[in-house]
C-alpha cells in the first residue's frame, strides 16, 4: 500500500496511491490525514488496504495523482530522530573535522532529534538565505512508527514500523562545528527536511524490504547528473529496529514518530571510503562526503557545496525500474 498527503492545510489530504504512481484515491473518508490514519491504524489500515485493492483494479473513482501536489506525506509530525546508521559516513564526515572517532561509533547508534514542526514538500525549494553556509543534500531511508512502548527490544520495534519513505536531510555544514562546540547538538545548522511524495508500507515492498533494512540502489542526482547510487542496505551498521530500539530506550515513542537512518554509504570494493561514479564507485549520497574523500587524497575539497538554483533529485527504483516512492526534486533559492 502506498499514501501520500496532497497540499492542503498544514496536515495534507490523505490519498491512496496506485503501485506505478499514476492514480490516486481521496482517502479521507477513512481518516483526513496520514496522521489521524496513524493514530488509528488498526481500524483504518484494513480499510486502506482495501481502497488500495480497488484502486489497483479500478474499483474506486481515480484522479491523477502528480507528485508536484503532494507534501511530504507527514507535512509536520510529533518527533523526527535521525541516526547516523551508515557508520562509514560518519568516520569520514568527522575525520574531514579533525574529530576523534570513538570505537563505541560502532556499537551504539547516533541520533539527534530535528525540527519536526514543518517539513519541506518533496518538490519544494531550498531556502538557503545564505551560501556561506554550506548547505548540502541528505540521501536517507526514513520510517515512520506506531506507538512504540519505552524499553522495546530490537526485534519487537520493526513490528511497530507503519511505513518506509525516502528522505533529503538539508544541513548547513559551515554552521555545523561551532554548533557541535558547544556541545548541545544541532539547531540552526538543521533547518527542514523534505521527504518523498509517497510512503509504502513494509509488505508493500516485498524482497526489498528485509531484516529491517531498505535494500535498493538510492539514485541521487546534483543538477542532473548521477552523483550516488549507493545501496541503502549495505553497510548499515543499525537497522531500523534497533535505531527505533534506541530511540525508545527512555521514553515511548508516539504514533507518526519518524525514525531516519542518516546518510546512505558505501565503501568501495576494497573497504576504502568510496569512490565518485566517474571512478566506477557507487558515488556518494551528501557532498560532505566527497569533500572529504577529494581532502584525503588531493590535500584539499574541490567541489562545492549547494549554491541558489542547484537541483538535487532523490529517487529509488524497483527492479523493473519503476520509482517506489516518487522523487524527492529541489532547487536551492534564496530567502
């Protein structure tokens, strides 16, 4: 099954959307925002299945269903945590800091909790009010949760997981260290994210979908070029169900709670940091990430981070090349 929330009012209109992403079904009869259906999900998520049944064969009256409308599917939500699961970027992107990794990097997941208050609809513009800032793009895997009770194990959280989507996690990189030096965590240099236009339950993406882990090649493309194609379910060092674990360690998580992996990451062949797509490697899913990779072996960053009217696109495919979730399409613009 697959929803999504059309542009309207700060919550969306929820609709139910055909697997080839063609059509769509006004849903709210069910429940008038994917955030009511979630606090609900036992007594709308048969209903919904069974709206996606009739919409597959034509059973229900169908609109066309243009991702250009749809806000993310949760327009704002009560909590966005993002991990770092992808230990081999968060190696790199602090060796480029001249931070110390510690071993624990690799046993206990990272995580911060963002401003979840309003995101940024997957065909949205960038505000960059400044350039100075570094701002760079974000290729993560996102879930969104159930209510999760306080102290859950591992294998109990990936029961809790309602939905899978794609996410791009703006970060100022330039504001980043003098935040981090205070030691109190991210705020200004994390402004909205944006995620896909739609969301898809776990059953809905098949072999895809395993050991609660997205695996699937994320397609990611800076002004029109392939810039990554990492796969997202290689080198996780945490999967979902313990990030979600995690982040219930100390408090139950509500329903619509979204849970981001952090940037997508792959080493190359031989264990290096990766190789660009030019090289034959699988690129990279952020700029940071290059930057550091280019610094380490030529002594210096060359490319640069976002500028007004950059484009980055942000897509998965299934295997017959179809997008699984729409694409994630944004221009930088300045405020």
């Amino acid at each position: 099954m697959k929803l999504a929330s059309l542009k309207s009012g700060r919550d969306g209109k929820l609709v139910v959307v055909s697997n080839d992403l063609a059509w769509c079904f006004d849903a709210s009869a069910a429940a008038p925002t994917l955030q009511a259906a979630l606090d609900d999900w036992e007594r709308c998520e048969p209903i919904l299945k069974a709206l996606s049944a009739s919409l597959e064969v034509g059973g229900v009256p169908r609109m066309r269903f243009h991702e250009h409308d749809a806000a993310s599917p949760l327009p704002r939500a009560y909590q966005w945590a993002d991990g770092s699961a992808y230990v081999n970027h968060v190696a790199l992107v602090r060796k480029a800091r001249s931070a110390e990794m510690p071993d624990s990097f690799w046993t206990d997941p990272l995580m911060y909790q963002g401003g979840s208050d309003g995101f940024l609809g997957p065909r949205d513009a960038i505000p960059l009010a400044d350039e100075a800032w570094g701002c760079d793009l974000e290729g993560e895997i996102a879930v969104v949760t159930g209510d999760v009770p306080q102290g859950v194990s591992r294998e109990e959280a990936l029961k809790h997981v309602r939905l899978v989507m794609l996410c791009n996690d703006v970060s100022l990189r330039n504001l980043i260290p003098a935040e981090l030096a205070k030691n109190f965590g991210f705020f200004q240099s994390k402004p909205a994210s944006a995620f896909s236009p739609v969301a898809v339950t776990p059953d809905a993406l098949g072999d895809a979908w395993k050991d609660g882990k997205l695996h699937g090649r994320l397609d990611v493309e800076l002004n029109g070029k392939a810039f990554g194609e990492a796969d997202a379910g290689v080198d996780m060092t945490f999967d979902f169900g313990t990030l979600i674990a995690h982040a219930a360690k100390t408090r139950k998580l509500v329903a619509g709670t979204i849970i981001g992996s952090g940037t997508v990451s792959n080493r190359d062949a031989e264990g290096g940091p990766g190789k660009p797509i030019s090289d034959g490697g699988l690129g990279y899913s952020c700029i940071a990430e290059v930057r550091t990779v280019e610094t380490l072996l030529n002594g210096e960053a060359k490319t640069p981070f976002l500028k007004h009217g950059d484009t980055v696109r942000i897509e998965m495919r299934d295997g017959r090349r179809h997008s699984i979730f729409g694409a994630i399409e944004q221009t930088v613009a300045p405020v």
